[in-house]
C-alpha cells in the first residue's frame, strides 16, 4: 500500500520513521498538515485513518487538535474527538 501512496503523494515531502509513513508535513514545530485521513478503499492511496491516530497519540499524546477544512466528515472518535469543523 506505501508503494500507491507514495504515487498519490508525488513529490510532496512525506513522515517516514521507523512506525509511519504518512503524507504529514510540519509547518512549525506545533502544526502540520495532511491530507484527508481516509477508511475503506480510499486507505489504500490516502493515510489510513488508523495510522494517523496511531501518529497523534505516539507523538503529540493528548496534545493536538484537528481542524477538518474539507466537507467530509471521518470518525472524530479515533481522534478522541479533538476536531473542529471548518468547511473551507
């Protein structure tokens, strides 16, 4: 699945540690972007939901918060619902 990832991501810088390799960028210390964090058929090409919420915990604990600009909704209880809705 990293091999269509990395196809969708293109260019784009991606977080590869030893755990994740995830289409996250830090934009500062404190805040990062990313794609729509995606389930089902969609995890194959985008970041698995599970991974991501996997990434918050391991490194950010119960310190983040997300901002949802897309008009999608995802399930907010992965991210122990720290998300705010911003329809851009």
């Amino acid at each position: 699945m990293n091999f269509l990832r990395k196809i969708v991501s293109g260019k784009r810088n991606r977080l590869q540690t030893e755990k994740f390799d995830l289409d996250i960028t830090y934009v500062t210390p404190r805040v990062c972007g990313m794609s729509f964090p995606a389930s089902g058929f969609e995890k194959c090409y985008r970041n698995n939901i599970n991974d991501v919420a996997a990434f918050l915990e391991d490194k950010h604990k119960d310190s983040y918060l997300i901002f949802n600009l897309s008009c999608r909704k995802y399930d907010y209880k992965k991210f122990k619902n720290m998300v705010k809705e911003y329809e851009w």
